[in-house]
C-alpha cells in the first residue's frame, strides 16, 4: 500500500510539472480511486461539524497527508536531536522568566547622558557617576553618532547624540568623540523634516529643544539652531504644555513627570511628593537625574545609583520595568502556543503583578502612582484568564465621552494600545458595559485603521504589526483555537527584530528574543508531526469500518480531528484527541440514525438494548446500519478506555458506556432540549483526559449550569450556521428567533463561570466546556473557504514539515526559503527524490553533491537501492540536456515514464534504454506530448477540427502518431514488458486528456 500510495504521488506531482494545465475527463488509471475517494456524503447535520467545506480546500490537504505514515515523519536520530535541541530552549527561557526582577532593557544613551550630567553632590567639580561618562565614551557609533546600531530612526539618534555631546562637553573630556558627534547632528538634523509623527519619541518636543539650548549654553554654535523642522518642534512642544496647565502636573501624576529634564520654571517643593516610593519620576532614569541636579534628593541618588551599579555605567529608557516586562512575556508565550513549558514561572509573573494591581490600573513599572490602557488592558486580560479576581472598572479613567486613550492627555493615539484594549474587552461577563464601549470603540478605531492603511505605532516598530491587528480582527477570541492563533503568531512574531519607543528606541530580551520564536517553531513541528500520524492511523480507522459506507466523508473525518488537534495540541495527548474527533464522527452516525423515519422505534430500542448490554456484533459480511454504527462504538469506547487506563491508571469505560447510554437514552426519547451533543463531548474530553467527573459531581447544580448554557449555546450556534447567516457584526439581525446578542450573553455567562475562581469543580473541567462551546463558535462564525486555509496551515505547513521528505509532490513552493531548511550534506530530510525534484528547481550545488554521492555509492547495491539510483540518474540527464538545451521536445514524458517505472518496480537496463525499439517510443511519447503542449497553450480546444492547425500542427499529425503509438504499445513485443509499454500509452493519454477538455469540465470530474 505504501508503494502504491509513493508511486500515486510522483505520478500526479509530474503529470502537472508537464504543465498541460487544462483539467479532465478520458479515463485514467486513477479515476476509479478518486471516485471512491470523493464520493459525497449523507446530509447529516451535526453543531461541530462543518460538512459543506469546499472539496477544493480541504481535499488537496487529505490527498496529500495519504503520503504520511509513521516511518516517513522522523527518523529516530532527528527526533533526539530535535528533543535535545528543545528541552535547551526550554531551559533557557525558565531561567529567563524565572529571573526577569525589574525588567531587561538595552542601555540607553540619552539616559546615562543626564546621568552622567549629574555633578558631585559634595560641591566638587566633577561627575557624580563617572561611570556613565565611560559608558558614552564606549559606545559610540561608527558614524559618530549613539543610538541603536540596526534601526536608524533621526529622532532617536539626534536626540540620544545631542545629549552625548552635552555630557562629553559639560565635563572637558573626549574633544574628538564630541566633534564627530557635533558633525552627524549637523549633517542629519534636516531628517527630522521626512520622519513620521507616529514615531516621535515620547516627549521628544519637550526634551529636544531643551537639550539644544543647552548645547547653545555650552558654546556648541556651529548646530543649525534654527533648521526650518525646529520650528514645527517647538509648535508642538507648546499645543503639548498647554494641553497640560502646570498646576495640574504639580498636585497629579501626568505624561510630563517622564520629561521634567525638558521643562523650566519647575516647583521642586510640590513635584518631590509625586515621586515613586523607589525615588524616580515615572520610572524615567533621565527625569529623575535632572531633579536629582536640581533638589540633590537623596531618594533620587539611591534610585540612580541602583541603576549606575545594575547596568554598568548606563542607564535604560525606564526603570523599573518589571510589570511591562512580565506581562508581554507572558502573552508572548501564550500566543506562540508554549506556554505550557513555563506554568509555575508564570504564576510568579502574574502573582508579582497581580502584588502591585491597583483599582486605577497599572503602569509598565510598580510604584508609578500612574497608569495607561495598554498595561492596565493587558495586565486585566492575562490576570482575568488566569483566574484572578479583577474588574474592568480600571478601564473608566482611559474613556473620554465616546472615546478611549492610552492616558490622559495624548495627542496622537497609537494602534497597539487600543488593539491591547479590544482584546481585553472580548473576556467580557454579563452586564460589564466597560467593555461593551471598549470593544466597540476599539473595533472601529482599528478597523479605520486597517482601511487606511495607517498602522505605525508609537509604541513599538513591528513590520508585521499590521497583519497581526488584522488576523485578530478577523478571529475574535471566541473564534480562536490555539494551535491555529499559534501557527499565525509565529508567523507574526518579530523576535529580536521588534525594537520598542519610549524616549530613545529600546530593545526587550524579556519579551522581543528569538528564543521564544526557535522553541514554538520546533514545538509546533514536533506536534505537527505527531498530528501526521494520528490522521494516518485516523484513516485506517475509517477505512477499516467503512464509513464511507455509512454517509462519512474523508473531509468530514479531517474536520473533526482538525478541531480536535487545534484545540488539544500537545503530542502526548494523542488519546484525548483522537477520542473526540472518533466521537464526533460517530455523534453524528447516532444523530442521524436516531433522527432518521425509516428507522422503527423497535429497531432504536433494539440498537439501545444491546448497547446497554454491551453486545458488541461479531464481523459478519453484512448487516443493518444500526448494527454497524453500535460495533463502531463499542470497539471505539473499548479502545479510548484501555488507552485512558494505560495513561492514566483508570477505568473510565463504565463512566464512558454510562455517558453514551444517558445521551442515546435521551435521543431515542426525544428528551434533548438542546440535543445535548456538547455535553457528551465534554464529558468524554474529560474522562479521556484523566479528568474524574463523579456521579455527584454530574448532579451537582454547578456542574449541571455548565452542561446546560454550552448545550444552549452549541445548539443556538448550530442553528446559526445551519441558516448560513455569516453576519455575527450585526447584533440586531435574527436568525430563526436566534438572536446573535443572545449568543453573546450566553458566552459571557459561559466565560464567567468557567474563569471565576470556585471549589466545586476543577478548573481543567470548565475549561473543557468553554473549549467545547468555542469551537462551535468557530465552525459557525468562519466561512468554509477560511476553515479550508486554517486546516491546512494546522496540519500541513510546518516550518519546517515532514514533508520535505516528498516535496516532488507538491506545487507552489518558495524555494528561497526551503534551502534554507537543507541538512548539511544537501538533502532535504535524507530522501532522494524530494533533492532531485528540488535540483530540477534550483540548480542548487550542495543537492547536485548529495544525489553525485548517492549515484556513487549505490552503483553495485541491489535493485531497490538502485531504483533510486536509477530516479536520480533520470533526473540528472534530463536536467543536464535542459541545460545544454539538447531537447528536442522537451522530453518530460520520457521523464514521467521513467519515473512512474522505476516506482511502479518495471526495471529498465541500461541495455534497454539504447534498444531501437525502446528509443522509438521514447522518441514518438515526447513528440506527440510536445504537440499536445503547444495545441493545448494555444488554447485551440477543437480538435474534432483535423484542418486547424495552430503554428503549423494539425490535429491530423497528432491522431496519426497516437495511431502509430497504440500500435507499437498493442502488438506483442518481446524486447519489452508490457507494462513499460503501457506506462508510454497511459503518459500520453493523458497529455491528450488534458488537451482535450477545458477547464470546467475537467472541474466537474475532479469533483
């Protein structure tokens, strides 16, 4: 079967490289196997389960996972070393996370510029912090400015370079460092004029012109003071002071308390009582050595002096930054989809922020007696989910009328912040109008965002910040499953690229590394792989109990266990997995039997009587559905149940035969108010899963509140998308009586009772029924072409997949990419065929050395090592005449036949190939596939008219050669097997197929 299966895919893999595009209708030798591959199904509804996805997206995936079996996805070397290579990742980033105390920040020069302002507080002349003057002369730039070495952005090099020349200036020391630094400012102050106002530094209008006068006090005049761009700055500098009346700074902590260095004319009595109780100014380094020069307070120097000994000299854009950092670090993980690895390191995270959590929200470091939307949102989401008592109320203070900001007083709104706060409002509990107006104000901020295309940021430069805002418009969380948010983020993830805005531009090795990027990348490869082999032994299951037979498609099979691998991730939960798409599946075989008039009430209570019995039906060569259906599931529970107790030391298969007896029981009667098919997944979820429901706990009054509002709710979403009203933004709209405000109210009840904290059910419990309730969110809110894409991005693309082993049968592949993902002898996953497929593409030297070694090494091995041998010489001389242009018909079906040959066991000697009569099909097989080509390109799809002839070949040729063909393949030949002679007929027939039909024909035939 595995033969058959390879030698399928390299014959459909090269039948398109020949490129007769046009689609289908002669008979082919595989015709019979798509049909009964693709025959439809029973109409049989069930809330979960998708069935109208277009064959076009979702068969192209299960036509391609058939070449998956557990001993193609990694050999045994690999795995260890791939094991080996995550658990260091892992490693490291619990040490990281375990370790983050006030937050990792990159130095930043502007900061331990004013640091290093700062004069002995003694009286002497000289720096109090000498060090930070070492660290500026360390750090300077090639081009003589400071700043970050990747990202050029004016604002952040003139700012941070002004402030070093001030300092070196101020103190009489390194003339040569300053003046090459007076020169870039000079040469590059005009970059200001064409930089984007969304990523001016934060309070850059304030502290820059303040820095220049300052310059102008030290004799610095040859910078052009009064550039045409210092105007617009000091116009800006005074819309923002007024914005802010100076009696509101002194008494309230503002935005200006993180740029005091900027401001004059300052009442030190009054703004020393807005300081933090760690003695800084808004966690700013740089505001508070400017107070510390004014008022020398000694709160002030202890903060300073911390900062100096911590980071060697420097200091960073803000300190401390321990909220900020804990935070994003934790929804990086969460979104890679690895959080799993780091549990109890992020309960300490979200203990210690939780510690300094405060009714008016939060800012990026504790003690700021200030905060903003975008970490009072993200601290109330992650503290919310994880089960921490918080209330939206701390959102009040950021709304404005009918508009939400991230703090008091902004003049230009940034899309990160509010796109943090729509999130937030989506973990909404009843009656919490907060987060109505959130969401609603955020929605449409971003969505006028997305239309104008206007998304850089204030906050962070992200290139792929746009993409991420947009997927999660497009899937909101109730639409969200794990593995894929998990697959887009690591996409959407910029690792160690992002690079964040404050004063100067700042680097977060906290929650920016390409450590978390490497460990989901292996992760989701590793559970990708795993997902592989479970569809392949997922198959046989469906062949084995032919339920093709019973009205089950094999899209309605890799649905199911999509929803189930996209939920349920983690390699080692293959039985809880399996057990629910395996249960799905014959949910609806139930549902539909049940359901159906043609079944008596004698035969249901037959079928139910057995069931209770456990009469399992013995094999027998036919008998009725009931039957077959009860012998799927009683093998089936069998199976979960010995697989639960080998896992988890216990029997469930009475808790489970009880589960199914109740639910059958109800159905046989009639008595489902809401069919109740969601109840019986969780519960089988559950048992699987190791989670213990007892008779008790199924009767309790929580537990039957669960059962009851996610029933209500899959039923309601069922109905919802059995009426195909994809229009969930229009809350009014009523479908059936079915409104979708409703629908909403219900998942925020849902969601309150699943994340508010209690003693009487466990939390892995009621976290199963909203998992369950989401995913029929999910199939009801996406449309069937974007369920289609989720499937095979989930089960299919990894980064990179195992099927590098068989990349001869795909299409549409980014070569660039995928060379980069060679082993270092040049193959792709140790396989042959998929590095001459790949050398036929590129040319590539180091795979043209791999299949060189290959031909050498196995040139006197038995014949099935020389089959590869003889696929890869194939393909080495056809490429070697399509370089040297020695073709003369391009000779691709003298390829195929080769190929299809060599996989299908028809030896070829070498005296064989230079056989006259062997040549002569060969010879004859390219030419008329050659015509065929150019007919079919020149799109003259009347062959019936043997007069046309485009670019001088007539039909009449054609006919005559394949006249001549079915001659040679037809007359008995001893020289050579007939079956090497029907491999020629079959390439060219169906060359000729593809000539013949058009398009939409050949549509109508795959289907």
């Amino acid at each position: 079967m595995q033969a058959l299966f390879s030698h399928r895919l390299a014959y459909s893999s090269l039948v398109s490289h020949i490129k007769l595009s046009s689609p289908i209708q002669q008979t082919l030798p595989l015709q019979h196997v798509t049909r009964h591959f693709l025959s439809g199904t029973i109409d049989i509804q069930v809330h979960s389960l998708n069935h109208n996805i277009h064959d076009k997206h979702l068969l192209n995936v299960a036509s391609r996972d058939r070449d998956i079996n557990p001993s193609q996805v990694l050999e045994k070397d690999g795995l260890e070393e791939e094991a080996v290579k995550m658990q260091d990742q892992i490693e490291c980033i619990r040490e990281m996370l375990g370790t983050i105390g006030e937050g990792r920040m990159k130095v930043s020069p502007y900061d331990t510029a004013w640091v290093a302002l700062v004069p002995a507080l003694d009286g002497d002349d000289r720096p109090q912090f000498p060090g930070s003057l070492r660290w500026i002369a360390d750090h300077q730039l090639s081009d003589g400015s400071w700043g970050d070495e990747l990202v050029f952005l004016s604002y952040d090099r003139l700012l941070n370079t002004i402030a070093c020349v001030v300092a070196l200036r101020t103190w009489n020391i390194h003339p040569d460092k300053s003046a090459k630094g007076i020169t870039f400012i000079k040469e590059n102050i005009h970059k200001l004029q064409d930089e984007n106002e969304d990523h001016m530094l934060c309070g850059f209008e304030v502290v820059f012109p303040a820095l220049l006068q300052k310059a102008q006090n030290l004799g610095i005049d040859n910078i052009p003071f009064d550039a045409p761009i210092m105007k617009e700055i000091y116009a800006a500098r005074d819309r923002k002071l007024k914005r802010i009346p100076k009696d509101l700074m002194h008494n309230v902590p503002t935005t200006l308390l993180y740029s005091l260095e900027g401001l004059q004319d300052l009442d030190w009595e009054k703004l020393l009582k807005l300081q933090t109780p760690l003695g800084s100014f808004l966690t700013s380094p740089a505001s508070t050595a400017f107070a510390l020069i004014q008022t020398k307070d000694e709160k002030c120097f202890r903060y300073l002096e911390d900062i100096v000994k911590e980071f060697q000299g420097g200091a960073p854009a803000a300190y401390p930054f321990d909220l900020f950092a804990r935070l994003w670090a934790i929804d990086r993980v969460q979104r890679l989809g690895i959080s799993r690895f780091f549990t109890p390191q992020i309960k300490d995270c979200l203990d210690h922020v939780y510690r300094y959590w405060t009714e008016d929200g939060i800012f990026a470091g504790r003690f700021a007696r200030f905060s903003d939307v975008d970490v009072s949102s993200m601290g109330f989401r992650l503290l919310r989910l994880h089960g921490y008592k918080t209330t939206p109320d701390v959102l009040k203070q950021f709304k404005n009328h009918d508009k939400f900001s991230c703090f008091a007083f902004q003049m230009i709104e940034s899309p990160t912040p509010i796109y943090n706060l729509y999130r937030a409002s989506q973990v909404q509990f009843p009656r919490e109008k907060i987060l109505e107006e959130a969401r609603e104000f955020s929605c449409s901020f971003l969505q006028e965002r997305l239309a104008s295309n206007k998304f850089l940021d204030k906050w962070v430069i992200s290139k792929h910040l746009p993409d991420e805002i947009r997927k999660g418009l497009e899937m909101p969380w109730y639409a969200s499953l794990p593995h894929v948010e998990a697959k887009y983020y690591i996409k959407h993830y910029g690792g160690e690229d992002d690079i964040w805005i404050s004063k100067t531009l700042y680097r977060m090795p906290d929650i920016s590394n390409n450590k978390y990027l490497e460990l989901a990348k292996l992760d989701f490869n590793r559970c990708q792989a795993q997902h592989q082999r479970e569809w392949y032994f997922l198959e046989e299951w469906y062949v084995n109990f032919k339920l093709q037979e019973l009205g089950i498609s094999k899209k309605d099979l890799l649905l199911a266990y999509f929803l189930a691998a996209a939920n349920i991730f983690e390699p080692e939960r293959s039985n809880v997995r399996l057990a629910w798409a395996k249960s799905q599946i014959i949910i609806r075989l139930m549902t539909f039997y049940f359901t159906r008039e043609s079944n008596t009430l004698e035969e249901r209570i037959d079928l139910l009587s057995k069931f209770k019995n456990f009469k399992c039906i013995g094999k027998r060569k036919s008998y009725k559905t009931g039957r077959r259906i009860l012998d799927i599931l009683l093998k089936t529970l069998d199976q979960h149940s010995i697989e639960t107790l080998e896992e988890h030391d216990k029997d469930t298969s009475h808790k489970q035969h009880c589960a199914w007896e109740t639910w059958l029981s109800k159905l046989n009667n009639e008595d489902l108010e809401y069919n109740d098919e969601a109840e019986l997944l969780v519960h089988i979820i559950n048992t699987c899963a190791g989670y213990m429901v007892s008779v008790d706990m199924l009767q309790h009054p929580e537990y039957k509140k669960f059962s009851k509002l996610t029933n209500k709710i899959c039923h309601q979403l069922k109905e919802y998308q059995n009426n195909k009203v994809h229009e969930m933004g229009n809350r009014d709209k009523v479908t059936h009586g079915i409104k979708y405000k409703e629908i909403e109210t219900d998942m925020q009840a849902l969601v309150q009772l699943v994340l508010e904290e209690t003693n009487e059910i466990d939390s892995n419990i009621k976290q199963t029924f909203l998992m369950v309730a989401k995913t029929c969110y999910y199939t009801a809110f996406f449309d069937q072409e974007t369920i289609g894409v989720h499937i095979s991005k989930d089960l299919m693309h990894s980064v990179p997949t195992t099927l590098l082993y068989s990349l001869e049968g795909l299409q549409d592949l980014d070569w660039e990419k995928l060379l980069k993902l060679q082993t270092p002898l040049g193959s792709f996953l140790t396989s042959p065929a998929s590095t001459a497929f790949a050398l036929m593409q590129t040319k590539d030297e180091k795979c043209f050395r791999y299949l060189e070694d290959i031909v050498k090494e196995f040139k006197e091995e038995a014949p099935k090592i020389a089959r590869i041998q003889d696929y890869a010489w194939y393909w080495e001389t056809w490429l070697s005449k399509l370089n040297n242009e020695d073709l003369e018909y391009n000779d691709e079906a003298e390829l195929l036949v080769h190929t299809i040959n060599t996989y299908a066991g028809y030896m070829v000697s070498e005296d064989m190939l230079q056989h006259p009569e062997y040549n002569k099909f060969f010879k004859l097989t390219n030419k008329i596939c050659h015509q065929l080509k150019e007919y079919q390109n020149n799109k003259v799809n009347e062959m019936g008219n043997r007069d046309k002839g485009p670019q001088g070949i007539k039909y009449k040729e054609i006919e005559t050669d394949m006249q001549a063909l079915v001659q040679l393949v037809l007359q008995e030949n001893d020289e050579i097997d007939s079956n090497i002679e029907q491999t020629f007929l079959m390439v060219v027939k169906t060359c000729n197929y593809l000539a013949f039909f058009d398009q939409e024909t050949t549509g109508v035939h795959i289907s």
